[in-house]
C-alpha cells in the first residue's frame, strides 16, 4: 500500500485526510489533530515526486 494522493482539509484545531493509492482506493480517511499532521505526512513524503497533496478551500465545497 502506497499513498499517493492525498486531499487534506485545512481548520484551525481538526484536520480532515483523505489519502488514496495508485489505483484510486481509499488508504485513509481520518481526523487528525494539528500536531499529528506532520508526523502523519511525514511516511508519505519520503518520495516526494510521487505524492500530490490537495487542500480544498471552502468556497469550492458542494453546498
């Protein structure tokens, strides 16, 4: 199981993660506090050229 997308939802205290493999199934879908972010990321960022991080601002949510 290798990540490598992953959609991270940007708050002050909670983060949302949603992380996908290659072929497009869901590896993770969690809420992570501030400080557990980094150390969350950190695994999936040893081959950076392969990952592709999102952040999702709130206008473009669905309503």
């Amino acid at each position: 199981m290798q990540i490598t997308t992953v959609g991270l939802d940007l708050a002050k205290r909670i983060f949302q993660v949603h992380a996908v493999d290659a072929s497009g199934d869901v590896v993770v879908r969690k809420a992570l506090r501030r400080s557990q972010v980094l150390p969350f990321l950190r695994p999936c960022c040893a081959e950076p050229q392969d990952l592709s991080l999102l952040s999702i601002p709130v206008s473009c949510r669905p309503v």
